[in-house]
C-alpha cells in the first residue's frame, strides 16, 4: 500500500487532512503517564509535538529499554506507538482509549539511536479513530503501527478521578481532565 512516494507493507497510508483542535501537545497528559508525563521517572520520556496534522516525536530509547543485544525491545516499541498514536485523538480535541494496536517490526530499532516516530489520522467512523504511524530511522521506516481509538467522554475520566484515594489525589495534583481536552 502506497501514500503518494512512501509505501507502506501493514498500512493503508490514508491521511484524513482534519485542523487540529489544539495547537500544542505539552500538557495534555498526566504527569505520571508512562510513555509521555514529565514526572514518570522510569518511563518512556516521550515528547510529542504537531508538525501540520501530524503528530511527532522524536526519542532515544534509554538502556533500561534494551531488548536483544544492541536493539530495543519490542515492549518498549510498542509502547512508545501506543502513546504517540493516542496523541492523535487528543489532537482533534477527542481524549481516547486503545481499543486495538497493531504493531509491525519491519527492522530493530538501533539503541543509542535518535529515532523518529510519526502519526496521523487515517479514518473516523462515530466515536471510532484510527490512527497510523511509522518510527523512522537513518531514511528507513523501522515499525510500522495503527490503531483504533475510541473516543471517551471528558466524565467518563472525571468519574475515574472521583474514585481515587485522596494520597492519590494529591500525587496527580496537577492533573484534572477539563484542563487537558477541549
């Protein structure tokens, strides 16, 4: 399957052109998320930005995320697509739970490596969203991932955050779901 020059293997390559409901990324997410908030310590460190209707991010797997000798182990792969492509429902102003994840190792991903992985929206179907994305490395495309999102209403979070104990509360002080989707 093709989009334009680039062909993909496990993609369609569809790219719905939809504006963004947000204009950043920082933020929009909890502070102990373990891909992406800026407090998990042992996390992934992903820091997602927008580049057009795009969502990217770029990443260099730390040690601890070492799998077969020199690569990254696929876990951690899957985890750093997981979190990117869940951007993209949040980009449309839609916070969204997994519902499937597919991800395809085309190549290893190289530790002690930059690597760059991007997203996008591929279709919309009601409350569904599939997203599509790659990581890229040195002009090769590594993994190929997609994903479908469902979308989930502002409450549905703040009821989950209501049944939290108040120790819990207090550790995501910063965290209250109005503030991270429009």
């Amino acid at each position: 399957m093709s989009s334009g020059d680039v062909t993909y293997r496990f993609l369609s390559g569809e790219h719905i052109d939809i504006v963004p409901a947000v204009t950043t990324l920082e933020g929009m997410h909890t502070p102990y998320c373990w891909g992406c908030g800026p407090q998990a310590e042992q996390g992934l460190g992903l820091q997602p930005y927008i580049e057009g209707t795009r969502v990217v991010a770029d990443l260099e797997f730390a040690p601890r995320f070492q799998g077969g000798p020199g690569t990254v182990h696929g876990g951690a792969i899957t985890a750093f697509m997981d979190d990117l492509l869940g951007y993209i429902p949040v980009l449309y102003g839609s916070p969204g739970v997994t519902a499937r994840l597919d991800t395809n190792f085309l190549a290893p991903v190289p530790m002690a490596a930059t690597v760059r992985g991007v997203a996008w929206m591929s279709r919309v179907e009601g409350r569904k969203m599939w997203a599509e994305g790659t990581i890229e490395y040195d002009g090769r495309i590594l993994v190929e991932a997609s994903a479908l999102f469902l979308a989930i209403d502002v409450e549905h979070y703040q009821k989950v955050f209501d049944g939290f104990t108040d120790a819990h509360k207090e550790r995501l002080a910063t965290y209250r779901s109005g503030d991270y989707y429009p």
